[in-house]
C-alpha cells in the first residue's frame, strides 16, 4: 500500500506566557530585557479557532527518507487557498 506525506501550513494566534522573578523586568523603563521575545522559556497556547490553513500539498512517503539524495517522484502536489 502507497503512503503519503500530508502537510498543511497553517497560521494561527498563539498566547506566549512566562512567569517572571522582578529582577527581570525593569518596571520604570517598562523593559522586559530578556523576554521581548518568547523563546523555549516560554508556555504557548493556541487561540481557539484562529488557525486558518493557507495551502496543503502531499507526496509519495519514502520511510527511509535521505534528505541529502532523495529524489522527487513527480509533482503529487494539491494546492488549496483559505483567507477566509
């Protein structure tokens, strides 16, 4: 039986949240420091019902995949557009 590689790229709002001690944090310059931008640190939580699918494509799934050498089996390749 064939198997294919399905992959949506998707959109979507996420809510970074991290608990912070005060030294890391300069409340009188309103400087987060360290924390501008939510890295691994961070817990991350989608926002229901924002994500939105911009394309999907499928391809023939080889399970002994070589990144370096594999080659294309044609193009298998569905392309849908959501902005809704």
């Amino acid at each position: 039986m064939t198997k294919y590689l399905v992959k949506h790229w998707v959109t979507a709002d996420f809510i970074a949240e991290k608990v912070v001690d005060e030294t890391e944090l300069d409340q009188t310059k309103n400087d987060l420091k360290y924390n501008t931008i939510p890295n691994g640190s961070f817990s991350f939580v989608m926002v229901k019902d924002s994500e939105k699918v911009l394309r999907t494509t499928y391809e023939k799934y080889d399970e002994k995949l070589n990144y370096g050498t594999k080659e294309w089996i044609g193009k298998l390749c569905i392309t849908t557009s959501s902005f809704n």
